[in-house]
C-alpha cells in the first residue's frame, strides 16, 4: 500500500515537471531595434550613473515658471544650450549637502559658455518655503532657480538631475550630488563625454 501510494506521488511530480517544461513558453529576446528606439542614451558615462527612479522622462514637460529674483523662463529658453536641469525641495533631508555641490557645480558651469545650470524648486505637498529666504540663509547668491507651484513635473527622487541637449532631449540624468565621492569634477567631465559623442 505504501509503495503504491509512494509510486503515484512520484508519477504526479514527473507529470507536472513534465507538464511545466512543456506549457512554459522560452523567453523571446528584445529586438534589438526595440531597445534602441524605447529610451534615448542616458547615463552610461562618468558622473551620469543612470538612476532608475530618476531616469523616467524622455523630453521635460513644457513649464513657463518664475524665477527666483524676478523673471520667468521657459521650455523654449532652454533650445540651443545645453543645460544642466536640477530638480530640488528645502524641507528634504540632506539638501544642505547638495547645496554645496550645487554651489561648486554653479561656478563651475559659469567657466563653460556652452552649458547652463537650472534648478527647479518643487513645492512638495503645499510646502510654502520662501526660497529666496531659504538661499539668503544658506550662503546667498543662488544658483539660477525656478520655482513650480503646481504640478509641472513629477519626479520620483529628490535631488534629481538631467543633461538636456540643445533639441530639448534628456541626454543623462542621475540622483543627489553629495552622493558622488568625486564631487562636480565627474559631473562635468561626463557632461564633455557626453557633448562629444551626442552632439
């Protein structure tokens, strides 16, 4: 009796292997012509470690928003330059870490007359930080600034930051300043790689 029954199990194991192998389709390879058609080439270059979080937006929506000190700017502004495009809040952790590599990385972008530094200030659920007090209390002279009060932009990871190439395209992106050990130096050496192969 406990043979048969050992026998039957081992027979209902085999069948429903058997029958697995035999449903289970093999896995079908991406076309190639898919992969490079679904997303523009982004951070694979020094300084541009693409972040999966980060990295979800082909083309920056169209914004018109106010600048800090005055002005407005948009989209359409950006068209012909090359832009480094940050997307920040006061009221997240760390940011007073990423403030100073976004100061370094400011004065570095004003030594280039071809690349530009923008930064978003993004209200977080009604947040009302003043920012431009929030600047004059940490070090003033802010780096160029924008401030979206609606919903322009949805980014899943904040400090964020976007190469945008002179047709508007993200061209790299990657997470917080601070967390690169080698500061702005790959940041901008990756922003020459990139400008010389995508130009």
């Amino acid at each position: 009796m406990r043979l048969s029954i050992l026998i039957a199990a081992v027979a209902l194991v085999a069948c429903q292997k058997e029958s697995a192998d035999t449903v289970a389709p093999a896995p079908v390879p991406l076309a190639p012509a898919a992969i490079e058609t679904s997303s523009p080439q982004r951070g694979s270059v020094e300084g541009w470690q693409a972040h999966e979080a980060v990295c979800d937006l082909l083309t920056p929506p169209d914004f018109d928003l106010q600048k800090v000190g005055g002005g407005r700017l948009s989209l359409a502004d950006l068209r012909g330059r090359w832009t480094i495009l940050g997307f920040w809040n006061a009221t997240l952790a760390g940011i007073e870490e990423d403030a100073r590599y976004l100061r370094a990385l400011n004065s570095a972008v004003d030594q280039d007359p071809d690349l530009d530094l923008l930064t978003i200030y993004l209200k977080l659920d009604g947040a009302e930080t003043d920012v431009a007090r929030w600047f004059a209390n940490n070090g003033g002279d802010p780096w160029p600034t924008l401030i979206d009060t609606g919903d322009a932009f949805d980014i899943a990871v904040l400090p964020a930051y976007f190469l945008v190439g002179p047709d508007l395209t993200i061209r790299a992106c990657r997470g917080a300043l601070s967390a690169d050990p080698d500061g702005i130096k790959s940041v901008i050496r990756g922003v020459a790689q990139i400008r010389k192969e995508q130009p």
